[in-house]
C-alpha cells in the first residue's frame, strides 16, 4: 500500500501545475513513509512478542493479501 502511495505522489508531483498539488503529493509521501516506518516496528514488535502469523494459514479476501504482501516489504 505505502508503495502505491509512493508512486501515486511520484506521478501526480511530476505532472503537477501548481504549489497547492505540491502540497497534497508531498503529504501523500510524508504519510506513506511514516506508515512503512510504524508498521515494520509493529512487525518487529510482534514478531519478537510471537504473535506474528504464520505465512502457510489461510486467508481470505483481497484486503488481507494486499496486506500481507506489504508486509513482507517492510
């Protein structure tokens, strides 16, 4: 998700035609790279505590997997 972001700000910042777009895109990176950071501690938090699941269960719907593919980035 936070590399979507990224790109997102990427592409709009670079096709922007004026200061208040500068604005939004840079929050939009801001916020991305602060989400990547409070989400790895979070992993490294439960990986440590045992609570992080394992890969081979089950999961169901298109959130969890988009989920757990931007976790295993972090």
């Amino acid at each position: 998700m936070t590399d979507m972001m990224i790109e997102l700000a990427d592409l709009g910042d670079g096709a922007r035609k004026d200061v208040g777009c500068g604005v939004l895109y840079g929050l939009l990176r801001d916020s991305a790279y602060k989400i990547r950071k409070v989400a790895g501690q979070e992993k490294e938090d439960h990986i440590s505590g045992g609570l992080w699941p394992e890969e081979k269960k089950a999961h169901n719907g298109k959130a969890t997997g988009v989920f757990l593919q931007a976790v295993k980035k972090t």
